[in-house]
C-alpha cells in the first residue's frame, strides 16, 4: 500500500482542485445528442465501408445446403469456434464472413502502425498448439492477421468458409429445427446450430459535422485505409503525402497509433482533437530467445491465467505479464480489495481517487516532459479517471508533436464544428487540406442486430431485437429463450478481461461441448428454459458492479455511453464477478453433466 496515499500532506497534487478541473473539462464536453451525434454509415456514406482490401469480387453460385453449424464472422471468437468444434469431431462448420478473408478487427483495422495493446504472448491464441512465437511483446496488425490465418489454416477452415458474404436474414424453420440464413449472395442455407460472432469493433462510425459530405477533397475512416491515395504500407512510408496537406480526425487507440506515420509522411499534418486520451509507456521489445528456451508447455495458459488474476483483483505471486494493464488494473483493484488494518475500508474509494489522480499525474507530466511546446503540452494533457477512456501506450505518438509538420487543434471539447468544400472549420478558422481521415471508432451504444446487420427472427415469428428491447437476456451469455440451436459469442453477460481471446477461447469450448453432447445425444433442438434464462438476468444484476456514479462523472466517451450512462447498464453489463468466477461457473457446469436449463429435444 502506497504510504504516500494516506498522507495528504505528502501529495504533490490537490485533489480538490482535480476534481473542479475533471468535472469542467466533462461538462464542456456534454452534449444534449448523446450517441446520435454520429452518423450512421450508410445511405450516402455507404462507400466508408467498402472494402479496399478486395482485389477480386467473388462470384460464385448461391448456396442452398445445409451444414451442421454456421458462425458469423471470422474474427477471433469464429475462428475458436469453428476450431474446438472441430476438436471436438463437428466438421461440417462454415464461417460466413464480410470481409474478403478472415482476421474481423485484424482484417479491417491495417492502418500504418496498427498493433495491439495486449501482449502477444497472451493475445494471440494456440501458440503452443501452432508452435508459432510472437515476435515481440506487442504484435502489429500484420503479424496478427497472418495469425488468424494460420489457426484458419491448422483447421481447414478455408475449405468451407464463405468470403465477402454478408447475413442478411436468419429465421427459425421450426418444421425442420434448422436455422435458414440468408445472404447478400442470394444464399439461402440452413443450419442446425448458429453462432453468431459479429464482434464489438465491427461498424465504423462518422462524427455527425455539419457539411461534411460537402467536402471536395478526399476522405476515408481508418478501418478502411486507403493506401492507394496515401501510398505505403502498415510500416509506413506514406510516400503518396509528401506533397498533401492531412488532416485526422479524433485522438482514440487507433490515431495515436496511426499519427507518427502520418507525420512523418505527409507534407503538413493537422490533427484534430475533441479529448486527449491518456499515453502511459508502451516499451515494445524483441521476443529474447533466451526466454523462449525455458518455457515449459502449458506456459501460454498459465500466462494467460497470471494476467487474468492480475487485472481482475487476484494478488498474484508473480505478474508474469508485467505490462500497463496488470500495473492500473492490478494496483486500482487490490488497492480497493485492501483489507489490511492500516486502512478502514469505508476510506477505499477516497483512496482509489488518490491513486488515479497520481496515475494520471504522472501521465500529464510525461507529456510536459516530452511535449517541447507548452500550449500544445497542455492541450495534450488529459483531465479525467484513467478508465473514463480507454488507457492507450505509445512511445512515439507524444513526440511526434514536436515536428515542425505537424499542427494540434484542439477544439477544446467542442470537436468540429463543420466541414466544407476546402477543409476543416474550427472557431472560425479554416484549415484547407488535401485529405481527411476520419479516426473517429466504431458504433458501440447502438442495438446489436443494427450492428450485426441481421435480426434473427425466432421461434413465433419474434425478433432478437424485440426479444431484447427492454435489455439483455441470455442464460450464460449465449442461450436466448426463443432462440433455440442459436449461440452468441459477445462481451455482454459473459466475463470480460482485457485479453478478449482469452474469453473467447473459453466460451468456444464452452459451445462445442454443448453441441457435440447435442449431436451425441441424438438431439434436434437446444433451448434456455425462461426460467433459466431470468436466473441468469437476475445474476448478472444482482453481481452488476455498479459504476453509476463512476460513469456519469467521466468525460463522454463509448464507455459511459457519451455521457448518458444507460438505464439497462446493469443488466446489459458483463458479469459482474469477473471472468475467472465466470469461468469457474462454466465449468462448474458442464461438471454437471446435466446441461441444466436447457431443453434438450
Ligand atoms: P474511439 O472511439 O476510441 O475514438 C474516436 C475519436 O474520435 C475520439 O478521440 C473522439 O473524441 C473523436 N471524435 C469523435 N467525434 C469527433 C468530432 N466531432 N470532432 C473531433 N473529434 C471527434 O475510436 P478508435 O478507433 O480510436 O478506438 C476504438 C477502440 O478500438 C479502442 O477504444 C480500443 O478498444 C480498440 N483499439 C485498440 C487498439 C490497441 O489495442 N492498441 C488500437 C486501436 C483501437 P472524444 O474522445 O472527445 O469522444
């Protein structure tokens, strides 16, 4: 326990000023419009989310088969499933996938200097069973893609996979207890299971300026980069800039990431910011052959259980990972778990404070300590809880402002004001560029049919997106009453951690057990009971780690659902007990051997 922080006297800070300065730099940034100031890709804007990547459309005759099951979407969690179905003896499996291959977030997202925050070691999944080493501690997008690939490959994946398809609707055929799917490739297939894997990251989103499809110069959105306008290649070496005046719009994971290639490519670089966003040290390095030597097998797992304890409260022996996120997550939560004598436990949250406000010291004094210029370094500086926004680790984006090329415009919260024919307008001034890029996310608060692109329509004709119109309701994270032989692979119900494959990997386990056990049994359809079903809401409510009053503090931001935390956030959240309870329920549970509440028939 930090001494310091039970001693006022010793702070080099002054809480209550912090607090004043957090709570105006929040309530600048308030807006009545909440989520629907961003636009909708679609309509006019539709072309955002092309996919550039395609160099031949595929054209091939619509499907009308049945297989065993179906997963949408080849990100991550498909690709698990589809493999542990296949470890578990199901071989008719098809991924259905938008994109022109699979890889989801690492498919899409190939911006210069894309990489993950989450160490290789841990994030990129069947290490060991692929006998492939990462790199280095961190991976770029690249390395990642070529990953998905490979699991693709270790289980034939290919062989069966529909590319550049996209589910369009998905009905329950109760004659026939199968699902039919329906594709913008006039498929019509049906399938006796379907797990829907669509991914958190999946529909880019626009910010709502006025004017801006006025502009005549170029644009796209970072998830789609356009390396015919801009030249190079994810290293780098946007070589098509170097006489083009840039502009970037937002200041996120993926801008920080993407800015010091853009500057250093492009002939002038102006970046445009609503919220600066926290950048602790990323301290990248080659993987120490040394190191790879002395691993024994079953490391990955461990590791990957080590950084689980670690960033959900557990005291760990030894932090394996040792990386930001076991360091903020890990201090925070044993800082609030605390039980010691020294400290009363009612002082807790009075202290977490403490510890974020010194946290986030010392990341504003690191950009005064980089940052040349002091207006740009004040500018720079974020004013709010570290986990308001989410935390980002770089070594090269801070210096980047020190380029004579590269211009900050900041708008004080306010973000831009409109766009025009030339450029960008802010208080009044217009800045002309050649180019816009829009770094500005991905929908997050809105319903997950509108972004899965597909409403599944189930037993007695209901829809997933009436099914949950009042909130959530799953038993587990994947069963939905009225929704037999369908599974979702999502963050909400289940238990989140920081590494997301992790979680994944469980629940595609998880899954190919229960439909293996169905097909051994002989079984047509799989259904959560209602009874069931509330249990779990109940659950998941009842652990809910309220964050009410944390959020509705915080700067606006896809975490507080800008601004406006949501009535159902308790019951829409992730399991409250944190993933490693959660996992522990999950094997409690097939330990069984009952599949309890769920019908079997
Ligand atoms: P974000 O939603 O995090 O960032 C969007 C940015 O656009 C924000 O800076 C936002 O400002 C800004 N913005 C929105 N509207 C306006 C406006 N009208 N004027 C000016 N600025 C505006 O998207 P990202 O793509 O950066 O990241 C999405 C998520 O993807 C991350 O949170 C992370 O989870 C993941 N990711 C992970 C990476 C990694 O592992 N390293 C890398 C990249 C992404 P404001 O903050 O004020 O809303």
């Amino acid at each position: 326990m930090d001494k310091q922080l039970n001693n006022q006297e010793a702070l080099n800070f002054d809480p209550d000023a912090l607090r004043k300065k957090y709570k105006e730099e929040r309530d600048k940034r308030i807006r009545k419009d909440g989520n629907n100031q961003y636009k909708e890709i679609a309509g006019e804007f539709s072309n955002y989310i092309d996919d550039p990547y395609v160099k031949e459309k595929i054209v091939r005759p619509p499907l009308h088969d049945e297989v065993e099951v179906v997963v949408i979407g080849g990100g991550f969690a498909g690709l698990l499933a589809v493999g542990r179905l296949k470890e578990v003896g199901i071989k008719n499996v098809r991924i259905i996938e938008k994109g022109g291959d699979i890889g989801g977030t690492w498919y899409w997202n190939r911006y210069p200097g894309a990489a993950c925050d989450t160490e290789a070691y841990i994030y990129l999944p069947l290490c060991e069973e692929l006998n492939y080493m990462p790199k280095s501690k961190y991976a770029y997008a690249s390395e990642i893609f070529a990953h998905c690939k490979r699991i693709a490959n270790h289980y034939n994946i290919y062989d069966n996979a529909c590319l550049q398809t996209e589910v369009t609707d998905m009905e329950w055929e109760a004659s026939t207890s199968r699902w039919l799917i329906k594709t913008n490739q006039q498929d019509a297939m049906r399938a006796k299971f379907v797990i829907m894997c669509n991914g958190p990251f999946n529909r880019p989103k626009l910010p709502g300026i006025q004017g801006i499809s006025t502009y005549k110069g170029h644009t796209f959105h970072t998830s789609r980069w356009d390396y015919s306008y801009t030249g190079g290649d994810a290293k780098g070496n946007l070589n098509k800039l170097k006489d083009k005046k840039v502009a970037i719009i937002g200041t996120g994971a993926t801008s920080i990431q993407c800015i010091p290639h853009l500057a250093a490519s492009a002939k002038e670089l102006y970046v445009f910011q609503r919220t600066p966003s926290s950048i602790d040290v990323r301290d990248n390095r080659p993987t120490d052959p040394e190191w790879v030597k002395n691993l024994q097998p079953g490391w990955q797992k461990e590791r990957m259980d080590n950084f689980n304890e670690a960033t959900s409260g557990k005291i760990v022996e030894k932090d394996l990972v040792m990386d930001g996120w076991t360091e903020i997550i890990g201090s925070l939560v044993s800082l609030a778990k605390f039980r010691g004598t020294e400290i009363n436990p009612a002082e807790i949250p009075r202290l977490m404070e403490l510890a974020d406000f010194k946290k986030m010291e010392s990341i504003r004094a690191r950009v005064d300590s980089i940052v040349k210029d002091p207006k740009t370094a004040e500018a720079l500086k974020p004013y709010y809880r570290q986990f308001c926004k989410r935390p980002c680790f770089h070594d090269e984006y801070l210096p980047t402002f020190n380029r004579p090329n590269v211009f900050l415009i900041d708008t004080d919260g306010k973000g831009v004001q409109s766009i025009n024919e030339q450029g960008i307008l802010v208080e009044g001034q217009l800045y002309e560029v050649d180019c816009i890029i829009f770094a500005t996310g991905f929908e997050v608060g809105t319903g997950y049919t509108r972004r899965a692109g597909y409403d599944p329509i189930g037993k007695n004709g209901i829809s997933l997106s009436q099914k949950w119109a009042n909130g959530i309701r799953t038993l587990h994270s994947f069963h939905v009453h009225d929704f037999p032989n369908m599974f979702v692979i999502g963050h909400a119900h289940g238990g989140y951690t920081t590494s997301y494959t992790h979680c994944f990997d469980v629940k595609a386990k998880h899954l190919s057990y229960i439909i293996g056990e169905c097909l051994k049994k002989g079984m047509k359809e799989i259904e959560v009971t209602p009874e069931a079903e509330q249990a779990w809401v109940d659950e998941i409510i009842r652990v809910h780690r309220n964050q009410e009053a944390f959020q509705a503090a915080c700067t606006p931001g896809y975490y507080n659902n800008e601004g406006n935390p949501s009535q159902l956030a308790a019951q829409n959240s992730a399991y409250g007990k944190g993933p490693i309870a959660y996992f522990e329920k999950l094997d409690a549970w097939r330990e069984e051997g009952s599949m309890k509440g769920l019908k079997l028939s």
